[in-house]
C-alpha cells in the first residue's frame, strides 16, 4: 500500500539550477518528497492520488532571505506568491515566537519562519527595539551564546556600531555552534568582516570605497536617516578601484551578499506607484500595515533633502554596478527584500537579480536552492527525500519571470497553503485507482 501524491506531466525545475525535467513526476508522501525526476512506471496500480498538471511547472517554494515583517497580511502574502520560507533578519524574540505559534495552531497561514535573533550592535543602538546592545567581546560572546543556545536562533546578525573585537568574538561563538553571521556592518567594513570570517553582508553594510566621504566622515553621524543620507552621498560617488579589494576579498572568503535593492529603490521613489497599484497591496494590506511602514520610511529618511534623494538615485545604479562586478567575480547573491509587503517586492527583487544580468534559471536557483545552501537548509531544491515545499506555476519562468506570480497551489511540508480559488480544490482521492 502506497500513499502520497503524484504530481505528473509538469515540467520540474528542481531548485539546482540543472536542467528542466519535462513531463516529470513528484511523489509526496507525508511531509517529504518520495520521487522527483522523469516519468517512471514504478507507481503504475499505486494506490495513491494523482494530479495531473500537464503544461505547469514547478518549482520550489522561493526563500526570502532578510525580512522584518510580521503582520498576518505579510504572512499571507508571501504564502499567496510562492515563498514558503522567511528569514527574520533582526526582530525581538517574542513578536518570532508568537508568529510562529499562531502559524502552528492554524490561526493564520504563514511560510516557514527563520531567526537571526535580535541585531547585536553597539551602543546607541540604531533599533533598539529589536536589538541588543554589547559593549565589549566577552559581552558579545556570551550574548551570542544566549541566543544560540537558549533562544535557538538559526542564525546571529551583527549592524552598524559594531566594532572589528566586537565581530571577532560573534563570529567565533556562531561558528563553533554551526550558526552563520549575517552583517550590515558600517564600522567595519566588507573587507575586514570578510577577513574575521562572515558569512554575510546585507544591503546597509560598508562594502564600498568612496571618493569624497573618508571613513572618518561615515563614522559620523547622529540618526538612522543621516547615516543613510551619507550611504547615499558616498556610494554615488564610489572611488571603483579602492573598492576592488573589498570585492576580491568578499569573494575569494566565500561572503555571499543580499543587496535588496528593493528598498533603496523605494526610499529613491523608484517602484512606489506599482507597489500601490498591485492587486495584492490593495486586497491584503489596509491602514495599519501601510501607515506602520510610511513611519518606517519616516525614520529611514525624515531628514533627507531633495539633493539626498537624487544622490541615491545615482547610488542605486553604482549599487547595481557593484553586484555585478561581484557576480562576475564569482560572487554568491541572495535575495531578500527588508521591507514589508515582501510577498510582492520579493519578486521586484527578481527582477532585479534579472537586471544583474542573471538568466531566469539563475534567478530561480538565487532564490531556491542557493538560498538554502546560504541559510543552511534543506529545503530549497525538489529531491527525494527533501522536504515538500514546492509551487505550482501555470507557465513557464524561464520565458516570463512574471510567470514566478501567475501560481496555482503553494505546498509547505506536504501541507498545502494556498490554492488559486479559480482553479478548485486539490484533487480528491481517485477511486479508480
């Protein structure tokens, strides 16, 4: 007697970035994947149900790498749009638990949740309601300790006011744990955080050289919206062949970097009208979800000037230049968005990734198994034996990135999420078989 699910005659595209299976078959059995590659007779006369989805293709469930949204419409967001995976790069444990546990109980449907744990910095702390603040290593290290060991955070980020001892000290507690860093970092920058050993650096951190802003001046500043005024001002005017050592060196250390490039383009302008007019900003969120964000975006820029603005306009094209000259160079790029409404810019981020000079299939993997071998997980790819995470496109990405959003079922752990109300029910156990 066999149970589970078959899925037969879609095209499978398995996460790896290998080759298109067509007219594959995907056996779920509980909450794993039994079979997944080419038609095969070995279930002929199971007694299992069928779903025939000939003309689709699938796809695992997308993992976002660097969220801080937590309302329910974010959760169903980012199911409704094919991620089945978040990562909670610095938020407090208690809004992480109590959104994991209401995701558990059924009383809201959400992806798999991932921690980083608060963000240790330095003080004053930029955010320090979602922070912790340590002074010294042997601080540091036994906060990391904490974390991993009490909390069980998957794994530590470090931000701004962080100090080189500082990052020794993380660095060292996460990796003796099996724990990666994740950084935006600004007093030490790309180079030195590659050289003690992080895993990753985020959209914020220093991974630049400018012209006319010297790290003493970027050293200097009195709020979140003139420090990001400065980024601004000096990636606009980046010194290219200064920056080059913190390139090689990220690269040749194995640093994998998530721009988010989703965000900075939103601070610029750049995106606000078709966020607003996407069918699913309308329909999902409403006043309290918009208006918290708008405060957000206050406290990111409130100071800015109209010349701010323009100079990050130009910041995000050299952003863009620099991953890349990173991606050229071997580099590994995530994807993540850190800002609500991540169900829909995380897709924005696609294209972007796209814009990079990124195929479809390349995108795809970014955003599958390449995040799930940065974030250390199983899932990520369509193999046996994985978990069942898996989407159910109606066309094919790899001619239209747009097709990533036109899904028709999203599966987390065998469970299915989300079923476009349109196409009906899952298929019902077949009595003929």
């Amino acid at each position: 007697m066999m149970n589970g699910m078959l899925l037969e005659g879609a095209d499978l595209i398995d996460g790896t970035g290998g080759p298109v299976v067509r007219d594959a078959m995907v056996l779920l059995a509980g909450d794993r994947i039994r079979y997944a590659g080419p038609r095969t007779g070995q279930f002929d006369g199971a007694a299992i149900r069928r779903w025939q989805l000939s003309g689709k293709t699938l796809i695992p469930g997308l993992i976002e790498a660097h969220t801080h949204a937590a309302y329910p419409a974010d959760m169903r967001a980012y199911v409704k749009n094919g991620i089945t995976t978040i990562r909670f790069a610095g938020l407090d444990l208690a809004t992480v638990s109590a959104l994991r546990e209401r995701i558990a109980r059924g009383d809201i449907v959400g992806p798999r949740i991932l921690s980083c744990g608060p963000m240790i910095d330095q003080p004053p702390p930029a955010y320090p309601e979602w922070s912790v603040a340590v002074r010294t290593p042997a601080e540091a290290a036994a906060t990391a300790e904490r974390l991993i060991i009490e909390a069980g955070v998957d794994a530590l980020i470090v931000t701004q006011r962080v100090t080189a001892p500082v990052l020794r000290a993380v660095i060292a507690v996460a990796h003796a744990h099996g724990r990666s860093v994740v950084g935006q970092t600004w007093a030490v920058d790309g180079k030195e955080a590659a050289d003690l050993g992080i895993d990753e650096l985020h959209n914020s951190a220093r991974v630049f050289v400018s012209r006319d802003y010297p790290t003493e001046r970027l050293l200097r500043y009195d709020s979140i919206a003139e420090r990001l005024a400065l980024s601004g001002r000096a990636w606009a005017t980046i010194d290219w062949s200064a920056t080059q050592a913190i390139l090689d060196t990220m690269v040749a250390r194995g640093v994998r970097y998530c721009g988010m490039q989703v965000i900075t383009q939103f601070q610029a302008g750049e995106g606000v009208a078709e966020l607003e007019a996407d069918n699913d900003f309308t329909t999902l969120f409403g006043a309290k979800e918009r208006g918290s964000f708008g405060d957000f975006i206050r406290l990111l820029q409130g100071s800015w000037t109209a010349a701010d603005k323009a100079c990050w306009r130009v910041a995000n094209e050299e952003r863009m230049e620099w991953m890349r000259r990173f991606r050229a160079l071997g580099g590994v790029l995530l994807a993540g968005t850190d800002m609500q409404f991540g169900g829909i810019m995380l897709h924005r981020e696609l294209a972007n990734l796209a814009a990079l000079g990124l195929s479809p299939m390349e995108v795809i993997t970014a955003a599958t198994g390449g995040s799930a071998r940065a974030l250390r997980l199983e899932v990520g790819t369509i193999a046996a034996g994985r978990p069942a995470d898996l989407v159910i496109l109606r066309r094919d990405p790899l001619r239209d990135l747009a097709a990533l959003r036109d899904i028709t079922c999203v599966v987390r752990g065998g469970a299915v999420l989300w079923r476009e109300p349109r196409d009906g029910p899952v298929p019902p156990p077949d009595p003929a078989r």
